[in-house]
C-alpha cells in the first residue's frame, strides 16, 4: 500500500485511541504542513503504545548490543537521558525537529502509579530531560491512585414495557483512578445500560458502562457485566430494557461511600425506578 496508506492507517489507529488532535502526512515525523499533534495526544498515543510488551521492552533498554557473525559486536544506545540514572524510568522516546525543538515522551512506574510526561519545543536536550523528570515527580508526590469502583455487584433496575426489572450488575474490573492527594474534587459516576440484551444472558456479558468524570475530564471508564447466568424464562421475565444514562457525584477524599460498588450511589440514582421493588 506504500507510505500514503500506512499514513493513513496511522490516522485512523490515532482516532481511535482518542488522539483526536494528530495528524500525520508521514511516517518519519519530520516537519511537514499538517503534520501535527499536541502534548495531550502524545501522551495519549505513549500510554497506548507502553501497553505492548515487546515495545516496552525496547524503550526501557538503556543499551543493546548486536551480534553479527563475522563482524565485530555493536553496541546501541537509548538516547533517553532520564534511563540511566532513574531507576523508575520506563521509557519512552526523544525527538528533535528545528520546528518541533527538542522533545521527550517520558514514562515512569513508582508506588504502582503509572505517569507520562511530554515536553515539547524545550531549549536543548539537557532541559528537556530536567523538566521531565519534574513532571513525573510531580506526579508521584502530588497525585495517588484510589480504587472507586470494585468488583461488587450491585442491582440495576431497567425499565420495561410491563414495568421494571431487576437485574444485577458488576463493573469487569475494578475502577482505579489518579486523584490530588489531600485535596477534596468532585467525581462524577456516569453510567449507560445497553438497551438490547440478549437471551439469554451470559454470565460475564456486557450490559452497560460506567464512567468517571472530574470537569470534563475523563478519568476512567469500565464495562459492566452481568455477574450471573440468566436463563431464557427468567430473561422473557426481563423483557427489553431501556437504555438509560444517569449520573451522582463523589466528593473525595470522603471515602466511606465506595464499599459496596458505590451501591449507596447507584440506588440513589435509581431511586426514579425503584417503586417496583
């Protein structure tokens, strides 16, 4: 397909993950007209990209050397400055164009916390690194990872042509998310039932999603799933359901309320449906 169509595929791989701002005209990276990205889009395309083993490997190497029989060994070197003395350093890639300046995708895992930092158009390469390795400190010590949502199972009532239904409900995994340390913010639980569901229903079946927001910003999302097998009478009992979008609001760091997969929250929401009950 020639360069035209991996540039293509490229875009499209992009807008998928959500770098909804890039743009590539090429697969070098190099200045070009409409050649364009942003720090929230490259962290974005990092994330996705560290979450392929053979390339986290790579980007985590500080040095490789390559054996060519006959010939002498060569030794190649990572060209991150932040690898060799940073232990929590995981990656992930410099760059320099005269448009773009000198840049780096930084990456590092600490205290199970995950962060990536990008800078872009910094001065020279020593900065570059200076200030990336403050982004990620500042993460690590400004920032902590807090599980909202678990694996408990909770009911959800669907509204039906002959009235309600209960049915339970289960997030696939638990919910974690980076909130500020010692600082009280406002989540929002964001949660959408699928309308058809099929009979019957399968034990581990996606039957919705739930979302959590702070502002506009998303800050992670899971599927739900029926946590039990539904036979096909008990599903005709169901009937259809219809699809509904609701959602509450957490302060944090008042935790008390995430015991049960937020099961005070999520009745509370429902209370509109739960007359049947």
């Amino acid at each position: 397909g020639g360069e035209d169509r991996f540039v293509q595929l490229m875009n499209q791989k992009a807008r998928e993950i959500g770098a909804s701002q890039t743009n590539f005209v090429n697969v070098t990276g190099l200045d070009a007209e409409k050649h364009l990205s942003t720090a929230y889009d490259l962290a974005v395309i990092a994330r996705y990209a560290m979450q392929n083993g053979t390339f986290a490997g790579i980007v985590a190497t500080d040095k490789w050397t390559i054996s060519w029989a006959g010939h002498e060994d060569r030794e190649i070197e990572n060209l991150n400055p932040l690898l060799k003395d940073n232990a929590f350093i995981t990656g992930v890639k410099t760059g320099y164009t005269e448009k773009a300046g000198w840049c780096l995708a930084a990456s590092g895992t600490k205290d199970g916390k995950n962060l990536i930092s990008i800078i872009l158009e910094s001065e020279n390469q020593d900065l570059r690194g200076e200030d990336a390795l403050a982004v990620l400190n500042y993460g690590f010590n400004n920032f902590e990872r807090k599980k909202i949502i678990d694996q408990e199972v909770a009911t959800f009532v669907f509204q039906t042509s002959d009235g309600t239904a209960p049915v339970k409900v289960a997030p696939q995994e638990d919910l974690w998310v980076l909130l500020p340390k010692d600082k009280k913010v406002t989540v929002t639980a964001r949660y959408m039932l699928m309308q058809d569901i099929s009979d019957p229903l399968s034990r581990g079946e996606k039957i919705g999603e739930i979302s959590l927001w702070m502002g506009d910003d998303l800050l992670g999302q899971e599927d739900l799933v029926s946590p039990e097998q539904i036979s096909e009478t008990q599903q005709a009992e169901r009937g259809k359901a219809t699809p509904e979008q609701r959602s509450a609001s957490l302060s944090y760091p008042d935790y008390a309320v995430l015991a049960a997969f937020a099961l005070l929250l999520l009745l509370s929401i429902l209370e509109p449906l739960l007359a049947s009950l």
